[in-house]
C-alpha cells in the first residue's frame, strides 16, 4: 500500500487497491449463506458483530432496512396476554434511564412515567389517511380510551364541568393580554356552539365527555403548532416526486432482470442443459460479449445495453477501469463512494452475496466462481445502470412533466391544516393524557417551549426505542422464569437425588440438540435407572465421510475444522461380490432416471414421455393420498439395489491420512485421542459410572421436497447427518487396543461394557442402529431392554412434537404420534416437515443432574460437563465453549433475525420457492436468491437472545471470556445472555455489562407433575418450567 | 330408470358437485362464516369424489350401452326471440369430453389433497380454495360445454381463477404484475374467443357445437360450413387457443405465472388451464379440417411453439422456468397434432403430458435432492454431454441462439415495446387532451385564485 495515495485528498479515484478493498469490505455486508445444499446456520448480521448487539440491529436497519425487532404490536398483544410484565418493563426503563428517570417533563411528569405510559398503554398512530380516519369515525373524540381508568376519567371530566360552567370569571392575576388564554378562548367559542353553548348545565354525561376530548384534541393541536413554530425548523428533504419513483422503480426491475438471469446462467451447477458460452472468461467479458452482440436488442432500453457494452468492450476495460469510469461518469463525490458501492452490492444481495460465497467459500462445488467476480460482477451492474438511465431518460422527462402539473395539488394539501408529522404527535399527546390523566387546562397553559421539550421527549421515545425496551422486558421474563425454575429445581437437593447411586442400566450420549431435549427426557422418565448425555453431534471425529451409495466425500464436522480424515463405508467383505453387481444396477438405475430428467424437457423426449405420461398419474396420486405407504413401497423397491450389511473402514494402515483406499481411516493413537476426549469432556471417565451398555446417537432429519432439508439436519456435521460419527466413535471405543491406551492414561473401560452406535432421525423419530451383530450376546437382553424403553420414549417425545403441529390432533396417542410425524417426512406437500430448532432458547452446560427432570419444552441445548472432573484450569470447559458458544449463538440469531424480519433477514414463504441453479430459492419465477430461513420454519420461534447457563465459577469464566475473542464478543456485545450456576452453593449469577451480578432465589415454587406428559398435554402454546416426579434416579 | 334417466342423473352429478363446492365456499363467506381449513379440505374431497364417480358411471354406461354421443340440456336460459338468440346449457359426453373431464377431476382431487397440506395455516388458504373452486367448475364446464356459450363460461371462470392465482401473493409486487399480464392476455384470447362464438351465430344461427359440426359423434363430425368462413372463424379460435394455451406470441406469461404457490402452478400452468386451447382446437376439429390453410396455419403455430420451447427450457436455470417452457414445448407438439388430424394421438398426449408434469411440478423442490440421488448412483457427478447443438453450431450461432433463449425470444420486450407502450401513450394523450379540454371549459366558471 502506498501511503501518499491515501492519505492525499484525491480528487482523480484512480487507486484500485482502495476500491477492491472498499469492495472486499462491502461485501462483508452480503448474506454469508453458501450453496443451499450445505446449509450452516450462522449469525444473520455477522458483519456487525464486532458491534454491540441493539447497535447492530440498528446498523441492520440502516444497512438492509430491516426491522430491528418484532413489530410493536406484536409486543403489546404479548403484554397484554402477561408474557412481558409491566414490571419487567419498569426495571428496564429503570436501568436504561439512569440518573435520568427522574427528570422533570414539561411539568407534566417525570421522564421514567412519561415512557412507562407510553409502553403501558396501546397508543395509536398511523399515516395520514388512517389518522383521519380514527379521528373522524372512530369514538376516539367520543369516549375516552379504554385504558384510561375511570377515576382519571371522571376527575378530568368533573374539573372541566365546574370550569366550564364558572368560566366567566377569569382567574385572577392573569393578565388579558395572554396569548394562551386567547387561543383558548377562540377554541371554546368554536367549539361550545357545537355543543349548545348556553345549556352547558343541560349536558348529558356522553355530551361531557365527547366536548372535553374535542377540546383536549383542539388543545393539543395548538400546543402542537405552537412548539412547531419555537423550534428550528429543518428545511425538509427534496425527495423525488411519486412519478419519478416509479420510473426509478421500473429501471431497477429491467436492470435487475437482466442481471438476475445473467447471474444465475453464470453460476449454474449444471441445471441447465446449455451451459453459458464461454463463461471461463468470467462474469464481466462473457456479459460483454453477450451483450455486445448485434440483432439482439429489439427495444431502446436493450439497445443502449448493446452500445455501452459494445463501447466497454471495444474499449478493453478491465472490471476496475469500468468501475471507475462509471462512478467518474455518475459524479459520485469522493466521501459518498463507499456508500454507494455498498448501495449497489445490495440492490440483489443474495445474488451478490452468492457470487461472493462462490468466488470465496466453495472450491468445492461443481463451478466455483472465478477470483474478482463480485468486482466484475460490480462493474456490469454498474454498466447496465447506466443504460437504463439512458434508456429511460425519456420516461424521466415525461414524468417530470407530468408532476409540475400535479405539484399545486400536494402544496396545497399540506398547507391545509397541521403536517402528517404534526397531526401524529398532537394524537400521542392527545391520548397520553387521557392516560395520565393530564388537565386540558393545565396543557394549554403550557408555554411553547415546554410543548417543544414535551414533543422532544416523545420524539426520543420513539417506536424504535419502545420496542427495545418492551424486547429486553421479554426477554427478562423467560430469563427469570429460567434461572429461578433452575434454583427452584435443585433447592430440596436435586442435584444429589439425581446423583446416581450406582451404575446406570444403560447410558444414552446425544447431541447437544434442543431438538434431542425431549427424547432425552421421556427415555429418563421411562427408565428412571439410566443416564443421558450431550456432546456436540459430530464425537469429535472431524471427518469426510462417503457412504456406501454415496458418489463423494462429505465433511461431517463443524464448518470452522477442516477435516483431515477420510472414513468410508463398504460392504462386508462376504458380500463385496454381490454389492459390486448392485453397483453397477444402481449406476444403470441412476443413468437412466438422469435421461429421463433431462429427456422428459426436451422435444423428442418430452413427445415420448408425454404419450407414455399417464403412468405418471400412479407414482402421484399414490405419494400424495398414502405418503406413508409409497413411501415403504419406495424403500423396499431401494433395498434391493443396496447393499444389506457395511462395516465402516476405520483404521489406516499408512501413515499419513487421505482419501485413497490405504489411507482412509485413523490410527489407534488418534483414535484413543478421541475416544478419550469425548468421555472426558461429557464427565464419563470414571469406571464405576460407565455403564455396560453406552448408546451413542447421532442425529439428521430425513424430509423430502424440502429445498432447505440440509438445515435441519446436525449443525455440528455441517448441515450433514451424525448417524457415521456416532457408529465411528462406538467402534472406536470398542477397540480393545484403544481401551489398553486408554487405561494407561488412567481413563479405564469396563471389560463388560459395549459401545453401540445409532442415528436418530428428528424429523420422523426413527432410531437405527449400527453393527449390531457386533453386540456381545450377554448384553442382547439389556439391549433389547434399552431398546423399549427408547422405542417408548421415542413415541412419547413424538407425541410431545405433535402437540406444536396443528394438523395433529391434541388427543393423539403416542403411537399415532409416532406414525404421523412418519407420514410428514414422506409427504411431498408438507411446508414443516418438523419445526427444527424454533422455540430455542436456552443452553445448559454441565452435569444432567441438575437439569434432570426439569420440563424445558425442548427449548434448550443441553451440553453435558463434569467440573468436578475438570482441572482447575478448566481446561475441558474451555474447549468446549470454544465450539459450543459460537455454534448455539450462530443458530439462535439465525432464528432471531429470521424471525423478526422474514422478508429481509429470513427467506420470506416457502411455498412460491423455486430452486435455482442447484444453488438457492428464489420467491416466484424471477427474484433476488432467498437466504436464511422461512416463515414456516421460524412461526412458532420466540425470537430472544440465548440464555447460556453454565455450571461453573463467576471467576473461571471471566477468565474464560478474557481468553477467547470470540466467545468476548458474542458475550461482551450481548449477543447472547449468560449465567453460571453453582448448584452445590446454589449460587446463581448473571453476566451484566462485564461482571457478574449475583441472583437471589426468589423462592418459586415449581409446578410439580408426574410426566412430561401431565404437563404438556392438550396444549399447543409455549409451557413454562415443571418439576418432573418420577425421573429421578 | 331409462338409461336416459341415468345418464341425467351422472350428468348433473358431474356438474352439480364443483357448483355446490364453490356455492358453500362463496356464501359461507358471503355471511360472514367462514369455514375450518378441515372443513374445507373435506368438502373439496367430497366433491371431487362424488364429480369422478359421476364421470366414471357415465363412462361405464357409455362403453356397456356404446353410445358415442351423449348430450345433455340444462335449460335455456336467456331467450331474446327477436334476435334469434337463446342461451342455453347444453353438455355433451363424448369420446373428448369424458376423458378429459376424468383428467381434471383426478388432477384437482389429487392438488386439493395436497394443497390443504401444504397451504396449511396459510393465511390465504380460504382464498385459494374458493379459486379452486372456481377452476375446477370451469374446467368441468369448459371440457362438456356442448355449445360455444357454455363453454365460455367455462372458459371465463378458469381464466379468472387462473390469474387471481398468480397473484395470490398480493403482497408482493411481482406476483400482482405477472397475474395482471396473465390476465391481460387472457383478456385478449377472451375477445377472440368471443368475436368467434358471435361469427359462429351470424353462420349456423346457434351456437351449437351439432349444429357446427353437422351431426357425427367426436371425432368423426363434419363441418357444415364453408371453407372462407371456417378460415376467419378458426383463426379467431386459433387466437383464443394461442392466448390460453401460451402458444407464440403470447408464450411469455407461462414462466411468470410460476408466482403462485406451487400446487396451483402445477395443476394450472403446467397441466390443466394451458392445455384447455388445446383443447378448445380438438372440440373445433371439424372445422380446421375444412379449411387447409387454416389446418396448416395451426401446424405452423403448433411447431414453432415448440420448437421456441425446446430451445428456450434449455437455457433455464430454475426448476420452474424449465418446466414451463417443458410444458410449452409438448402444448406447441400437441396444437401441431390437431392440425395434423391426429386427434386421438392428441388426446392422450395431452392426458399424458398432464399428468408427468403435475407430478414434476409438485416434485420440483426435491431437484437438489434427486441430483443427489443420481449422482449417488452413477458414483460420479452427473454427466454433462455436449448436446448436438453444441457441437455443430459454430460459435456465433449458438452465442446467438443462446442469448435468444435467455431472452425467451424478446417476446414480451417486443410486445411491451411495440404494442403495450403505443397503447398506453395513445390513452395517456388522450387523458391529457380531455384534462386539458375541461380545464378549458371550466376556467370560465371556476377561477381558481
């Protein structure tokens, strides 16, 4: 970098290293979600993560335009219905304010009653035409509203009555010549004849009331004004006129056409059946040349396209030369041109974003984008804005034209009466005071400076910022319910009775996900005698894996490890003859149903198919009226291409690992390495506790006609399924010569105890087991015990599902609950398959046993860790979080965003998806590519910031934080909440700007039920806490 | 009961069930009782059930008594003497119309199953069954219609359904503009079709279909009238046939229609509504026989359509895009058909074509995964061959082809340019001039200050 560059106020922008940086920096600001394939949930505003999080959310408004948080109605309806607590929001405007509470409003109240009003009650506003709306034939100048409590009701209206009717001695000391008392006058004397000015005596209570809104409304209207005039006006914004919008609109829909054709040809996976020509040459000479083509643009605005970039392309302008040449041409000032790069990356952010992902994140994928494509991809889009401004030049012109005809009316409007801006703050007075039960007298003798610095006070308080507060107040409420649930929960020694005494018939280790808290539950409820474990879904074994069927090796670890292993499945080694003729069937089978793909959209294929196309009706009538049964039907007809019996190819035989036959596999020594650190991390390392049978389960979730399918399955496999890292690890650890290393190393396994590896599918609760003709014959019968007890709770954890499903009747059983979670993974027309990690709210680290037998609604991660097998440099704990803080938080903000904008952050309604370029959705036949996650997924989600409670000191984990930079700025930032639990002390504290703030126990009681079913049955909204009876060991 | 009596009874079966749907859904609502999504469904299912085994009795009757011709009257309606018009239902059971009306009864019973899964707790789930309705009494109308009226009623009422369905996601922009262009275009085929039932009155007097096409059972009917007369009525009907079934040069709303959730883009766009100008040209077959050049003229539209297709759906990159021209190519292969005389070859192609592409449609969110599923089985990624354009065409041919393709063929940037933006301008100055014209009569009375 050449400092003389930079640092001179240049006035010629010609130093390229700044604009790719300012590119490189923009494009931080795009969606981050690769190829729809391998979807990794991922915090939605990770460009502002160095940011605190409520001026994150705000910098996304500004950015993408973005609600920061839910609609304020949607908060009131919830503080109506009790889930946000007035108290709740009165400590948080009491922390927010500060010294400033108390200040004084306008002589009208303190600042801290003016807000809490202000959130308390429901005030309406809306745009013009709703506003007169309300105000003209509504009752809102009839009847006071209805919060308004009827004592303030009847002394506002008692004390105008006796004015009223006194008025004609006027109070001494004021001098005549007050001009408060002269605008009054003139109200009255236009409104009293409205009313019947000489019987006032003879009102009715309903004529009292109406005349005393009028006059607050009149009132209000004035004072309004008044402060309009004392305080500096700001010359308003020259904005565009309407017509001219809409010329504007029309030339982003034909730029953006053109570029979102041209972009998903350029990065097509091979959907299409021609590829674009030449797109080896990259996006910006291939658009040229596309574009520069004679006899190809019938219509002006194609046709200046054609000259610019035929000009470009004869001119052989690199993509930078381009940009430059474009910002020159447009005039944009030296300051304003970051923003305005930024402007145009995220006129199509997803398509830009994917562009991005492509050229930086995917040399996997079949066409990876070529370095400096966002860049190139910059300069089109700049291109063609150009020629569309040509293009429409005329348009311009005639709507210019035709807003000078129109530009008396809109002046004349806005003079009539107050401002729209105006009109809505006199409406907020106006319905403040009735709450507050302000006198209209006392407001009108409000001098225009103290209207001003009321107005100023509610214009500070404005949507965005009630909505801040009204979230922290939800958010508290579920914070509270949680931390005090879990003081409650273990008061009476919950830890110790969930202690076991002895071994555990069997012990079940799950992935950490909130979706795995129910099945963990139900298998305790059932079997009161086992234990359950959480540790990230992949066993720590970060691998690519390749299936039998499979054509390549997939990672399945976290997206941040980079896998150094390769695993394979085989057929056993009796079958490989047999396994190598299905092979080749398979290959044919596959062949042939790519022929038919291809041929059914072509001419002579498509005449072939179309006559033989009736046979089509079976396969669909059959898959959408008995989803269930076309679908055995389906897997039996797969079995007999398949091979029966596989075994995992896990040990290498050379030294060094990759993907070649030899060296597939790991060593012992690493494999003892695994082993150990993942018993260790979950607290399992001590003999006497490891039970004869130990069950690993991975985790994925089988849908179909599901574009987003990858999201739902492990987020620790990378959007891929756990079922191999769980057989992985189970084989492992049954190795006799990794338990001898282990022994040495002071971590013994049991002689009697055998590992079985399984994989649950969340979506249709199915369990499968690996090898298990591996099992000794001794423990068939505790097996086969397990294996009820999981068949039961499987059905019940089903059951629990079903009740969030409103196509689910409340009254099913566990075993219909079991068949119609079956039948949405196989139906082609259902949106939610399952509802994957919506409701997600917490996340546990540490021993079961204190979170055992505490009904959590599948809200919560659940990682399991032993401190008391920790050294005390919580080393074990550290690694843990390093992974498990980042992955949990990236889920939950995805959730978040997702759920508090949808159409921006999320990727709106699924059902007008249309997959593109093997890449994305798009919504409906031609839009921007859609990231992040759709409505379906997120409707039932409550969005808030995870609450982390982690069973440790206060001490370690300032440590901790001040270690670790990511995990410092997920906390430090509030991006998520945290707490560390001391069960043995009780002890409770909550992370509060940079230290720990101590939780007193409140002393709830628990609600206290039999089962999980007692609690949640014949409900279907969110439940709170409940202490399970029966689970305990 | 006389099979007379039989045949009534079926018949009014067939066409009573979707009117009694779309009469509960309509006035439920009208009276402010809205029904339970459950409700909904059943009531659908109820109704397509009773409708198809109308349809498959009459079959039955009509394969067992071998009658070949079965017409049907529900009544005149309109009578004006004076003009020599009355309007009057007829249906007819026919070797055209029991097959096809079986395919739509099928199609809408199998997407109403779905739909009321998938459109579940969807805030337009009332809305899209009452279109459902609606489309599913005009397709039934449409395909029996025994004479030209009733089957533009038919016609009106699948159209209308149609485009409200494009625009289902009414919040969105692209939605609303691409059903206000579908139904522009309808609009258009609509007047055709209507120019051509008023030409069809002034030749025969009636609006019968008999009466048109002399007195044989379909296929074998003759057309009674001559050979000028069926040019210029055929052309219009060609017209109402191309608009329908997105034949050239109206092919672009085709891939915009694909706006709507994706049930009704499959039973609608890729099935049932474009192939109903297909279908219209089959019930008119008599009189392209008639005429050869009107026969060739079809031949001409049929094929360049398809070809337009072919070469379009290629370049697609989404799945819905590629489906639709997919579709157009087989519509543009089957009108090529009818004027080729093919008319039972057309028939089951269009049943056919039907159904594999409902069920593609509706399949089409599982691409990625069926990808997955090939290339697992090939064990490799899937193979892209060189297509034999590709390897023939030279260079700047095929970029040019490509582009043209990408473009869908500038179809609708031609007609926005040259027909559309001249329309609106001519309307637009004669606005101004009339704006201006009474500013000129009211200065006099009303000076403004």
């Amino acid at each position: 970098m050449v400092t003389t560059t930079s640092d001179r106020p240049s006035h010629t922008y010609d130093s390229r290293f700044d604009l790719s940086k300012t590119i490189e920096h923009a494009a931080h600001l795009l969606p981050a979600q690769g190829p729809i394939e391998v979807f990794v949930h991922h915090n939605t505003l990770h460009a502002f993560e160095h940011l605190p999080f409520d001026r994150a959310v705000v910098a996304g408004l500004k950015v993408h335009g973005a609600s920061p948080y839910l609609p304020e109605d949607h908060y009131r309806r919830q503080l109506a219905v009790g889930r946000i607590q007035v108290a709740a929001l009165e400590s948080v405007l009491l922390e927010q304010l500060g010294e400033t509470a108390d200040l004084l409003v306008a002589s009208l109240g303190t600042r801290y009653a003016l807000r809490l009003a202000m959130l308390q009650f429901s005030l309406r506003t809306g745009n013009q035409a709703e506003l007169s709306w309300v105000i003209a034939e509504t009752d809102a100048l009839r009847k006071f509203c209805g919060d308004v409590p009827t004592d303030v009701r009847r002394r506002t209206i008692e004390d105008i009555q006796r004015w009223i009717t006194t008025r004609d001695t006027r109070p001494a000391g004021r001098p005549s010549t007050d001009p408060t008392t002269d605008g009054l006058t003139r109200i009255l004397s236009d409104l009293l004849p409205r009313f019947g000015s000489n019987s006032s005596a003879l009102w009715n209570d309903r004529q009292w009331e109406s005349f005393v809104l009028q006059l607050l409304w009149q009132i209000c209207c004035h004072g309004v004004e008044s402060a309009d005039r004392c305080s500096v006006r700001t010359s308003g914004e020259e904005s565009e006129s309407e017509a001219r919008q809409a010329v504007r609109k029309e030339m982003g829909v034909v730029v953006n056409n053109v570029l979102i054709q041209f972009c998903s040809s350029f990065l097509d996976q091979g959907f299409a059946n021609w590829e674009l020509p030449e797109r080896s040459r990259g996006f910006f000479q291939t658009f040229l040349s596309h574009y520069c083509r004679a006899y190809c643009s019938p219509t002006p605005w194609l046709n200046e396209l054609q000259r610019e970039a035929t000009r470009i392309y004869e001119l052989k302008l690199s993509p930078m030369q381009s940009i430059c040449e474009s910002i020159g041409l447009r005039g944009i000032a030296d300051d304003d041109r970051e923003a305005f790069i930024e402007r145009m990356l995220l006129a199509l952010p997803g398509w830009a974003g994917m562009i991005w992902q492509m050229e930086t994140n995917a040399e996997w994928a079949v066409h990876p984008a070529p370095k400096g494509s966002l860049t190139e991809y910059l300069a089109v889009r700049l291109i063609a804005e150009r020629a569309a401004e040509r293009a429409f030049a005329r348009d311009l012109a005639a709507a210019d034209a035709h807003d000078e005809i129109h530009s008396e009316e809109t002046i004349s409007r806005s003079l009539n009466g107050l401002s729209l801006r105006n009109r809505q703050r006199a409406f907020t007075v106006f319905q403040l005071a009735q709450v507050r039960g302000w006198n209209p007298r006392d407001l009108h003798h409000l001098s225009a400076k103290q209207w001003a610095a009321l107005i100023h006070e509610l214009d500070a308080f404005d949507s965005l910022e009630r909505r801040r507060v009204y979230h922290k107040a939800y958010e508290k409420k579920y914070r509270d319910d949680t931390l005090q649930a879990l003081l409650a929960h273990n008061r009476d020694g919950g830890l110790r009775k969930n202690h076991p005494a002895s071994r555990a018939v069997f012990q079940v280790v799950c992935c950490i996900d909130d979706r795995e808290e129910s099945f963990r539950r139900h298998v305790e409820e059932v079997e009161p005698r086992c234990e359950t474990f959480g540790v990230a879904g992949f066993f720590g074994i970060a691998m690519y894996y390749r299936g039998v069927t499979d054509a390549h090796f997939r990672p399945l670890c976290p997206v941040n490890i980079k896998p150094q292993h390769f695993v394979s499945e085989e057929p056993v080694y009796s079958m490989s003859r047999l396994s190598e003729r299905q092979a080749v069937t398979r290959r044919r089978i596959g062949r042939a149903t790519h022929q038919a793909h291809l041929g059914s959209r072509t001419f002579l294929g498509g005449l072939l198919t179309g006559l033989l196309g009736s046979v089509a009706a079976v396969p669909l009538v059959a898959r959408i009226l008995f989803p269930r049964t076309a679908s055995r039907i389906r897997k039996q007809l797969g079995r007999i291409v398949r091979p029966a019996a596989t075994q995992l190819r896990i040990e290498r035989l050379a030294e060094t690992p990759g993907d070649s036959n030899g060296q597939l596999g790991y060593s012992v020594a690493e494999m003892a390495g695994i082993v150990e650190g993942g018993l260790r991390a979950i607290g399992l390392s001590v003999t006497e506790r490891i039970s004869p049978l130990v069950l690993i389960c991975g985790h994925g979730s089988g849908s179909i006609n599901n574009p987003h399918e990858s999201a739902y399955n492990c987020g620790a496999c990378s959007g891929g399924r756990g079922g191999p890292n769980a057989r992985a690890f189970s084989q492992m650890a049954n190795d006799h010569r990794v338990r001898e290393i282990l022994a040495e190393r002071g971590l013994t396994i049991p002689h009697d105890t055998h590992f079985v590896g399984g994989y649950h599918n969340t979506c249709d609760d199915s369990l499968t087991w690996f090898d298990l003709d591996l099992l000794p014959i001794r423990l068939r019968d505790q097996f086969e015990q397990a294996q009820s007890v999981i068949d039961e709770a499987r059905a019940r954890s089903a059951r629990e599902r079903c009740r969030r499903f409103v196509s689910a009747s409340l009254a099913i059983s566990p075993a219909d609950a079991l068949a119609h979670v079956e039948g949405r993974s196989e139906d082609l027309s259902q949106a939610r398959p399952e509802y994957n990690h919506a409701t997600v709210a917490l996340s546990f680290v540490g021993r079961r046993a204190w979170s055992r037998g505490l009904f959590l609604d599948r809200r919560s991660f659940l990682t399991s860790y032993d401190p008391t097998q920790d050294g005390p440099d919580s080393h074990i704990l550290e690694q843990m979080l390093r992974a498990v803080i980042p992955v949990c938080a990236g889920i939950s903000l995805e959730y978040y965003f997702s759920t508090v904008d949808n159409e921006a952050y999320g990727c709106g309604n699924k059902l007008p998806h249309n997959l593109t370029s093997l890449l994305g959705v798009m919504t409906g036949a031609a839009s921007d590519l859609r990231p992040g996650l759709a409505a379906q997924m997120v409707e039932i989600h409550e969005p808030m910031r995870l609450l982390f409670v982690i069973e440790t000191t206060p001490d370690t984990m300032m440590r901790i934080i001040d270690d670790n930079p990511p995990i410092a700025q997920l906390i430090r930032g509030d991006w998520v909440q945290l707490a560390v639990y001391q069960p043995d002390q009780s002890r409770m504290d909550l992370y509060r700007d940079g230290r720990f703030v101590p939780i007193a126990d409140t002393d709830v009681r628990l609600p206290r039920v039999s089962s999980s079913e007692e609690w949640f049955g014949g409900r279907r909204e969110h439940l709170g806490f409940a202490a399970i009876e029966t689970t305990s060991v | 009961m006389t099979p007379d009596e039989f045949y009534y009874a079926f018949g009014i079966g067939v066409v009573a069930a979707p009117a009694v749907l779309l009469a509960v859904f309509g006035l439920t609502s009208l009276v402010g009782l809205p029904l339970s999504e459950r409700s909904m469904s059943k009531f659908t299912e109820a109704s397509v059930v009773i409708g198809l085994i109308s349809a498959v009795a009459i079959l039955g009757m009509m394969l067992a008594l071998d009658d070949r011709h079965v017409p049907l009257e529900i009544g005149n309606w309109v009578a004006i003497p004076q003009q020599h018009f009355h309007f009057h239902l007829k249906l007819v059971f026919d070797r055209l119309s029991v097959p096809f009306v079986i395919l739509s009864f099928v199609l809408c019973g199998t997407i109403g199953a779905f739909a009321s899964r998938y459109l579940h707790r969807e805030p337009g789930f009332y809305r899209f069954f009452l279109c459902y309705a609606f489309f599913l009494l005009g397709m039934v109308i449409s395909t029996l219609a025994g004479t030209i009226e009733t089957l533009f009623l038919g016609w009106e009422l699948v159209g209308l359904s149609s485009a409200l369905l494009v625009a289902f996601f009414h919040d969105r922009l692209n939605p609303v503009r691409n059903g206000l262009r579908v139904w522009t275009v309808y609009r258009i085929a609509d007047a055709a079709f209507l120019l051509a039932a008023l030409s069809l009155h002034n030749l025969t007097g009636a609006g019968d279909f008999d009466g048109l096409m002399g007195t044989g059972a379909w296929p074998e009917g003759h057309a009674t009238i001559t050979e000028s007369n069926a040019l210029l009525v055929g052309l219009l009907l060609l017209v109402a046939a191309a608009g329908k079934s997105a034949l050239i040069p109206f092919s672009g709303w085709l891939p915009r229609a694909m706006e709507g959730p994706t049930p009704s883009s499959a039973v609608f766009y890729g099935s049932l509504s474009v192939h109903l100008g297909a279908f219209l040209l089959l019930r008119v077959s008599p009189i392209l026989e008639v005429s050869v050049v009107l026969s060739g003229i079809v031949v001409l539209v049929g094929m360049t359509s398809a070809v337009f297709g072919a070469l379009t759906a290629r370049v697609q990159t989404d799945i819905k895009s590629a489906l639709a021209f997919a579709s157009l190519t087989q519509v543009g292969i089957i009108v090529a058909e009818i004027g080729l005389g093919l008319r039972y070859i057309a028939l089951i192609h269009i049943i056919g074509h039907a159904c594999l592409r409902t069920l593609q449609l509706l399949r089409a969110p599982s691409l990625l995964h069926d990808y997955h599923s090939m290339e697992n089985a090939i064990g490799s990624h899937l193979p892209h061959r060189k297509s034999l354009w590709e390897r023939v065409l030279n260079v700047r041919i095929r970029h040019w082809f490509y582009r043209f393709a990408l473009e869908r063929g500038y179809l609708d940037a031609v007609l926005d340019e040259y027909i559309v933006r001249p329309f609106c301008a001519t309307f637009r100055w004669c606005n101004r001039m009339e704006k201006k014209w009474t500013d000129f009569l009211s200065r006099g009375a009303d000076e403004k200050p």
